[in-house]
C-alpha cells in the first residue's frame, strides 16, 4: 500500500504545524498520529467502526465514533483549520452534501479519491467486461464499500458546481511519489491512478477564528 | 473542616468517613444548607507523591463507594471490580481511586436517614432536597480533604456520568480526564416518568408513614421493593430478558395464581426484596429527585456546549450501549455534539451489546478495551508510569 503512504505524506506536507485538523474516516487513526507527531496539530477524528475508534483511544487520539453521511452535522461551522477525508468520499452515501459540509466545517479540505479514469481502469472493463480490479480499487463489486466512484473530470466538474475552489492537485500511483498535477487537463484523467485535492470555497463562511493561512503554492512540490 | 487525612497513613485498601466541622457547610443548589456533612468513601491505592494519580469513581443511583471490595451489608464483591483491581483499567499499582457516597445517600454520607445535627433526630423528609452538582460539591469538599488539587480522571456510569459531566462543567481545571459511561446531561421524559413511578410505589406504602418511617420504628419496604423492580427492568433490554428468561417456568404448570410462576417474575421479585435490605427508602426518593432536575444545559441558557467551554484542556471519552434504553446512544450523541461544539477533546464509542443499561457493570471487553486504551494513553499525557 504504498500509495497509500505517499497520500499520508502529501498531506503531511499540506498541513500548516499546530492547526487543528479532523480526519474523517479516520480508520485506527495512523495519520492522526502522523500529524499529531510531525505537524504537532490537534487533531481531531471521525469513524464508523468501534474497533477503529478503540485503537485511536489507545493512541491517545480524540476520535468519535459516528458516520460522516450523517454526523457532520454536529461539528461547528469553520471549528478546524483543515478537514481530511481520505480515500472515503467515494463510500459515502451523499458526496456531494458530504463535500459541501467539509467545507463549512474547515477553512480547507484535503481530499483524496481514487480515479475512475485511470487507464488501466478503463482498459479493465474495456477488455474484460467486467468491474475493475486494480491496485485501489481492490475488491468485486458485490463487497467494494466504493459506492460512488467517480474519475477526475466528474470531480473536477462537481467542485465547479459547488462552488469549490481546487486549490492544488496532486496524481498518485502505486510506488510512485506524488505528482503535481493539473486536474483538469484530459491526460491527467488516464494517468492520475489516485488524486488528491487541497479545496478550499472562496467567500465561503468566514471564519470566526483569527485569519490564518496556511502554506501554499509549494504544497505538491515534487 | 474538623480533620485533614495524614495521607502516609493511608494504606492499600482504605476509606472511612470524613465529618466537617461548623466551617465548611455544604451549600446546597435549593439554598439550604447542610451542616456537619459526613461523607463516606474507600480508596484503593496510594497517592503519588506528585498527586497525580487520583481517580475519582462516581456511583450510580442505588450504588455506593465499595467500588472494589466486599459490601459490608450484602458481603457481595465491590461492583465494579472488573475494571477496578489489580490488571484492571482502573488498577490500585498505578492510580489512587476513590470513591465516596453521594450526599443523599444511605450508607454512611448524610442523608435522610441521617440524623439531623440540629435537631439530633433524623432528617427523614426535613432533609434538603439536592441536585447533582450538590453530589459533585460534597466529592469537591473531599477530595479537598484528601489534599488532591487535580483529579487525573473522573469516571462513572449512569448517575456517575451524569458526575462526570458536572465535574467538567463545574471544575475543569481540577479534572484532567472525564469518563461518561451510559450517562446523559439530562433527565428526558421518560426517565422522569420512570422515576415517579418509583416514587409512588414506595408514598404508597402505608409503613412509609410520610417519611417517618425511622421515627416510627417500620420500612416501607414493599414500595421500595416495587420501584426497585420497575427500575430494573429499566436497566435490562427485552432481548435480554428474552435470553436470560423467556417464558420459563418456575415449576411444571402454571399455579393458576398470582404466585411468581415465571422465572422472570421470581427473579424480579428477589431483586426487590433483596435491594431493601440494603438501601433506604428516603434515600431513593431524593436521589432519583436530584437526577430528576439534572440539566446540565439549563444554567447555560439551554445550550450544553456552553457548559463545556472552559473545559477544553479535558480530555473527554464517552461510551454508550446500543441496547440501553434508559440513557440511549442518542444521549450521548447529544453530548459529544456539545464538546465537539465547545472544541473539547472528546472520544466516543458506541459498545455494541444486549445487555442494556446495566452492561456498564458487567463484563464488556470492548469497554474494558476502550477505557484501558483510553486511561493509558491519559496517564501518559498526564506523565504516569
């Protein structure tokens, strides 16, 4: 899983020291720990499963176990510098209104996803016929938590719709090191096997906290 | 106060009784006040030199400080030695644990069936009426005693989350971490309800005597022996009953009666009759009164978050059951809602499990995983060894 990791690190590397950061869908809380560790924030975590939440508890971590289609509701408007929703947005029920949320929550979300376009996705269901099974996208169809996935220009065009700002943007692939991108170039569509975003909305609310911004422009450096 | 515990001299196992002086009265929420308390507590553990490893246990409703050792009256093990012991989440090796009588109570802090200093008879209905934050000033008044500045964790189930929550309101910065186990911040409608049923079985006993009972020598123990069943069904589930019970009989063939035929009936009747032996009439009514009026979102202008915002240095982890219907998940939802409203460091996990209300008593590893994981990694931040 070493695109995994490398996710982990782009997001390291996104996230201002000392701000305050939910992760949604924070699994047993290996990235909360990572940031908690490196970036020194305060973090803050969101998981379905009780397991999850239990092995976050035994990190030490603030993880409260809920389901992001339905609790994001509960967390006050702009109460995080940065939300984390990583490689989940694609599982929930209602991503558009889970997107929507994350950034009412936070000043800017990082979200990553795995890419519906990549070519050996499409190359998959063009020669096989059936679903695709590739690296991130690992399991059949009849056991895949993956209920809306989408590929890059659908996101891309999504963002535009709500409003949302892309920030930065940066292709994944397997044991590869992240790839500054452009997301709304078509090529990137057939390479990028994973996208992450830094999205931020643009006259959004405003922030009842003090005005802090966080690096930018050299986030996704290669 | 009339005495300050010599701390050296406290062993392992310990506790006794604390009576204060003219002094330090107790300032009640009703504006009474209660004069001479005595509270009554054990301990496990010792004190560390830097007084950093005090846990204090809030008892539930009916329960009482013998957290962890045999019961005086009963000689049943403390009721919640399964996280409190050697090995255990709470473990007398590592922490100071206490635990005391809530004031109301019947089983050496005053209560109504204290007598009353002034008069030197007992208090029965003379006795004021108290909230939880009285419970939590009286613990405060203690633990003062026992020359403890800060708590490294507050921890209770039940009426004792409900402690929990008030400590945190109350005194955040004498408490480091906070444990709600199946509690709420606030009674609903139903569990009011519950509770005046409750009330009126033992009002209507006749040897309850308008809560003179003591001074007239009886116990209205029938009526306490019925709000004791109805409440325990309470803290069951139905698929619990279901599976402990069912329809089993007692005997072969029905009695034609109204003797206990089914075993369910039986065993509700012993839990009657066997609470009365060990719990006072008075003392349930006021008690179950101060649970009653606990809203801990009232004094804030209705809104929970704000009794948490200056407690956003405790470290906070909740727990509820998904078969409890007494205090639901739903409760402790609206509760994590507020801290994570008021920016609180709040943890929560739903235990999955048929026990109901009572699974916080009972043997649950997943609890028993969540608290051990989530005290550890306190004790670390707290720099425990």
């Amino acid at each position: 899983m070493n695109a995994i990791r490398e996710d982990f690190r782009e997001i390291l590397r996104l996230v201002r020291p000392g701000s305050r950061v939910l992760e949604i869908g924070c699994g047993e809380g290996v990235l909360l720990e990572l940031l908690a560790r490196e970036k020194q924030v305060d973090g803050r975590g969101l998981e379905i499963s009780a397991d999850g939440v239990s092995a976050c508890l035994a990190k030490g971590l603030a993880v409260v176990q809920g389901d992001a289609d339905r609790d994001l509701a509960d967390y006050p408007t702009r109460g995080f510098d940065y939300v984390v929703l990583s490689q989940t947005l694609q599982q929930m029920r209602d991503p558009r209104r889970v997107l929507a949320e994350l950034l009412r929550i936070a000043e800017r979300a990082v979200v990553s996803l795995p890419n519906f376009g990549y070519w050996r996705v499409r190359l998959g269901l063009l020669l096989t016929g059936r679903m695709p099974m590739t690296g991130c996208l690992s399991e059949p169809w009849w056991s895949t938590p993956n209920i809306h996935l989408c590929t890059l220009r659908d996101f891309t065009s999504l963002c535009d719709e709500l409003g949302v700002r892309i920030e930065d943007a940066a292709a994944l692939a397997e044991g590869r090191k992240a790839r500054r991108m452009d997301p709304s170039r078509g090529v990137e569509n057939w390479r990028a096997e994973q996208a992450i975003f830094l999205l931020s909305r643009p006259g959004g609310v405003q922030s009842p906290r003090p005005a802090t911004s966080p690096p930018r422009g050299d986030l996704f450096a290669n | 106060m009339s005495q300050e515990k010599d701390l050296s001299r406290i062993g392992e196992t310990d506790g006794g009784s604390i009576r204060f002086g003219p002094e330090s009265t107790l300032k009640l929420d009703s504006g009474a006040h209660l004069h001479g308390l005595e509270i009554a507590y054990c301990t496990y553990g010792r004190l560390n030199a830097a007084k950093s490893n005090a846990v204090l246990v809030c008892h539930a409703l009916t329960l009482d400080q013998h957290v962890a050792s045999d019961h005086p009256l009963t000689g049943k093990p403390g009721w919640w030695s399964q996280f409190v012991g050697e090995g255990r989440p709470l473990d007398p090796a590592r922490h100071f644990i206490i635990c005391s009588n809530v004031v109301g109570g019947c089983m050496g802090t005053t209560g109504p069936s204290s007598i009353d200093p002034r008069t030197g008879r007992v208090f029965g209905l003379t006795f004021p009426m108290i909230t939880i934050a009285d419970m939590v000033r009286a613990q405060v008044m203690l633990i003062d005693a026992l020359g403890i500045d800060t708590l490294f964790a507050v921890v209770g189930g039940s009426m004792g989350g409900m402690q929990v929550l008030q400590w945190a309101a109350d005194y955040p910065d004498r408490v480091f971490s906070a444990i709600c186990i199946a509690g709420a911040a606030r009674h609903s409608a139903q569990n009011i309800a519950f509770h005046e049923v409750g009330r009126q079985a033992i009002m209507a006993d006749p040897d309850w005597r308008g809560g003179d009972y003591a001074r007239e020598g009886v116990r209205p123990e029938k009526g306490l022996a019925v709000a004791r069943m109805a409440a325990h069904i309470t803290y069951l589930s139905e698929a619990a009953l279901q599976r402990k019970f069912g329809r089993e009989m007692q005997r072969d063939g029905l009695s034609w009666g109204f003797d206990a035929d089914f075993q369910v009936e039986s065993y509700l009747r012993h839990q009657g009759a066997s609470f009365v032996d060990r719990f006072d009439a008075n003392s349930y009514l006021y008690i179950t009164r101060a649970m009653d009026y606990f809203d801990l979102a009232a004094s804030y202008g209705g809104v929970l978050a704000e009794a948490f915002r200056r407690a956003r240095e405790v470290r906070f982890c909740v727990l509820s059951f998904t078969s409890d219907w007494l205090y639901p998940t739903a409760e402790s939802r609206s509760i994590v809602r507020a801290l994570n409203a008021a920016g609180c460091r709040a943890s929560f996990v739903e235990i999955e499990t048929d026990k109901g209300h009572d699974a916080f008593l009972l043997d649950e590893p997943v609890m028993e995983a969540a608290l051990s994981g989530f005290l550890e990694a306190v004790a670390q931040a707290r720099g425990l060894t």
